[in-house]
C-alpha cells in the first residue's frame, strides 16, 4: 500500500509518460494482464489509456488490472491510469524507483 507521498513522487515521475498500453472494446485478456505485468518488472511505473468504446472506465480497468497483477494504482485522470509495482529483479537494481519513506 502507497502513502500520499509516496503517490505524489509517483504521479510526478508519471506525468512525462506516454501510455503503453490502450484498452479498448474487448475485454480485458489474460494476454493483456501478462504483457501489462511484464512491463511493470521491467519499468515499474505504467501508464495506460482507455479509449472511449470501451466497457470499462478507467477506475474500473485500473481495479480489474492491479488486481490482476499485483500492483497499486497511483492515478486515474480523465481516461488514463498509472500503476506501480516494485520490481524484485536483482539486475535492475541500479535503475529501480526509490520511493520516499
């Protein structure tokens, strides 16, 4: 679980991502939740976008993806979301978001 703190140092770093990744009017697949997973071991921090055909709303994808993957919802503006997890990778040390305490 975040702290506001540790959301905002998050939101921040997130503000000059593009989105990745765009859910659209299919559901959510399993594909998507590991490929979404793989880009959080490898960078952490994910933006997604959520386009207007789709059934979800972005808070409602952001629940169904951090539940799917493990990790904790920074953000959700407009039709974008932000989701963090930390990363056990020990080759990725060197380059892993350091959260204030």
């Amino acid at each position: 679980m975040l702290t506001s703190k540790q959301r905002a140092f998050l939101r921040a770093k997130a503000q000059p991502l593009a989105p990745i990744f765009q859910i659209g009017k299919n559901e959510i697949s399993e594909n998507m939740i590991k490929q979404i997973s793989d880009a959080l071991t490898a960078h952490e921090l994910v933006k997604v976008h959520v386009l207007e055909n789709s059934p979800y709303t972005a808070r409602e994808a952001c629940d169904i993806v951090c539940e799917q993957t493990g990790a904790d919802g920074v953000s959700v503006l407009g039709a974008k979301f932000v989701i963090y997890r930390e990363t056990e990778d020990k080759k990725r040390r060197e380059t892993r978001i350091i959260l204030p305490k």
